[in-house]
C-alpha cells in the first residue's frame, strides 16, 4: 500500500506547487487557455503585376505599408534639384521621389536637357523619377506663358474636335509638341531609366486648355490618344502612366467621367488643393477608382502626417509642391513626416 500511495502524494504535490508558481508569475487570474485564444490574423502580401517595371513593382509591394516621400523641382530647368536640396537641408533625408517638369517658357524649353540629366541622376540613385508636362496650346504658339494665350488658354468645340482627328493642322501641331520631349524620354529609356510619366494632370480642372472636358470625347480621349502615340507610334515602353486628378467636390463623379480606362494608366493620383484635407471620403473614392492598383497624392501644398498616412495607409507616394512645401508647413512639420517610421526616403530605397 504504502509503495502504492507515496508516488501519488508526490504527484498531487507537485500539480499543487506548479499551481502556486504559476499563479504568483501571472497575478492568479490572468491566464487564459491556449484553446481560447484568437486566431492570429493573417495579412495577405501585396499582389504585384506582370510588369516589366522596377518602380511601379516597388510602389505595388510597399501599398498599405509606406509612403514614399517626394518633391517637385519647378522652374527654371537651370536648377532641376534645388527643391529636392531644400527638403534635405531642412529634414536631414533626400526625398525618394523626384519630379521635374518639361515646361513652357522658352528658357525651361531650351534647358529640357539638364532637366533630363538630373533625372537620370536621380534614378541612378534610386530615386522614382517623375515628369510632368505643362505643355502649350497646340492652336496656339509655342513658347508660351502660363496665362490666357498659353498653358491657361482655351479650346473652341470645333477645336478640340480637330484635336482629335487625325490630320488636321491643330493635330499635327500637337504631334509636333509631343515629338519634342518624346526625344528627350527616348534618351531615358536608352539608359533604362523608367519615368512616372503624369501629362495632362488634374484632367478635372477647367484651367488648363486640356482639362475641364468629361464625358468619352472629352480630356480622358486626348490622354488616350497620348498613350497611344506615345506607346505605339513612338514607342516608348519606359513609361509608368499616371492618371491625375483634383480634389474638387465633384470627385466620386469625376473619377467616372474622367477615367481615360484602366490599360491606359498604372497609377492613380490625386492632387490636394481645396482645403479640406486628407479625409477619408476622398481615400475611398481614390481606393475604389483604383480598383488594385498604387494610388499617391499627386501634389499638395499642406502635407499630410504621419498618423494620417497611417490611417490611409495605400498612398504610396506624396509629391509635394515646391516652395509651397515650405511656406504651407513649418519646418519642424516637414521634417517630422520626413522622419517618421511609415516614410520612406532615397537613403531606405531599394534601387534599380
């Protein structure tokens, strides 16, 4: 008996002193069986495209993530860089997107190169490269400048009609005007340098002699018909297409009676200038337009933070808007986007 007994004393003693052990570690009253715990949530990675491109591959895989920091470089084409040098001096971070502009003036048309070789430069860095075209009236005369006779003038009916025909004069003008950077965006691709490419932006905005027009004869045609004369007639296939619109109060209609289709654009881009703000109202119209593919704040003035971007976490980029980077944010602003976790910049890219 005793033999019998002793070895199941020692055992209910054991259980009863590993119960007091646990009970002292957890409180007594903190521990929940494994049986009762919630299933880890499963995050399912980004699905990437079949795309030749490094970028765009990038920007899919960083999508609810990170933001990639960005700055445009306006005129003059003299100095591509001097924005981008700005937000270094004042956050410590080069941006990771670069933007330049092809312009209008005469000087900035003469000094395309040296706009082409910065971003040549900066992709070999490892910066995303974008471009951005203010182009002149092809009814009217180039150079021009950014008013009523140039960049903010406008077209008659009849006049865009024959915009969009094959053959007439304002046609082959504008073939003319695309012919003149397409040299310079073959140089790229000669190099392997890819290219956001974004023209005709802010497609809602009745300002621009290209904008303002809905509907399948209206802006989203000429944009079409960019792509494909661009893509097919004068091939150019290091092209990233960015579609890109304003945050009017017409947006969710917009996105609709703007929307050129979705072979004819990789990116969707928004550009922040009524005031409102980051709401979420805009992000869903953006997320549903885009229907999987990156979206990015296109321009903007006040920059967004780094909790909003975490609360809308699929803008994949923000390029904001030169010196109004500077005199819509205080420096203290800028440099704590620029430094926060969820940003990224050149020095965290993973280059090309």
């Amino acid at each position: 008996m005793k033999k019998r007994y002793f070895p199941l004393v020692c055992l209910v003693a054991v259980v009863v002193l590993f119960s007091i052990i646990r009970c002292g570690k957890d409180g007594g009253n903190n521990i929940t069986p494994v049986k009762n715990d919630p299933p880890a949530v499963v995050v399912d990675p980004p699905v990437v495209p079949n795309t030749p491109f490094k970028s765009l591959k990038y920007l899919y895989s960083i999508t609810g993530t990170k933001t990639l920091s960005g700055i445009h470089n306006r005129e003059p084409n003299t100095t591509p860089k001097v924005w981008t040098d700005k937000a270094y001096n004042v956050t410590g971070k080069y941006p990771a997107l670069w933007s330049g502009d092809f312009l209008f003036q005469e000087d900035n048309i003469n000094n395309r190169q040296v706009m082409i070789n910065e971003a040549e430069a900066q992709f070999k860095k490892g910066a995303i490269v974008n471009i951005m075209w203010h182009s002149c009236n092809p009814a009217l005369a180039e150079p021009c400048g950014f008013d009523a006779s140039g960049v903010k003038s406008k077209l008659t009916d009849a006049q865009w009609a024959d915009l969009l025909t094959d053959g007439t004069a304002i046609n082959t003008q504008w073939k003319n005007l695309v012919d003149e950077v397409c040299v310079y965006l073959q140089q790229l691709k000669d190099k392997n340098v890819e290219v956001l490419w974004r023209p005709y932006h802010e497609m809602n905005q009745g300002a621009f002699w290209w904008g303002g027009r809905p509907g399948p004869n209206g802006t989203r045609k000429l944009y079409q018909q960019l792509h494909n004369y661009m893509t097919n007639t004068k091939g150019l296939t290091n092209l990233v297409w960015v579609w890109d619109m304003q945050d009017f109060g017409t947006l969710e209609s917009d996105m609709n009676s703007y929307n050129p289709g979705a072979d004819y654009w990789d990116i969707a881009a928004l550009d922040f200038y009524d005031g409102s703000g980051y709401t979420a109202a805009k992000y869903n119209i953006m997320v549903a337009a885009a229907k999987g593919k990156p979206i990015a704040i296109g321009e903007c003035d006040k920059l967004p933070t780094a909790a909003q971007l975490s609360a809308q976490p699929k803008w994949t980029f923000f390029m904001s808007w030169s010196e109004l980077t500077f005199s819509a944010n205080t420096d203290a602003q800028v440099k704590a986007l620029y430094t926060s976790p969820n940003v990224v910049n050149l020095d965290k890219m993973p280059g090309w």
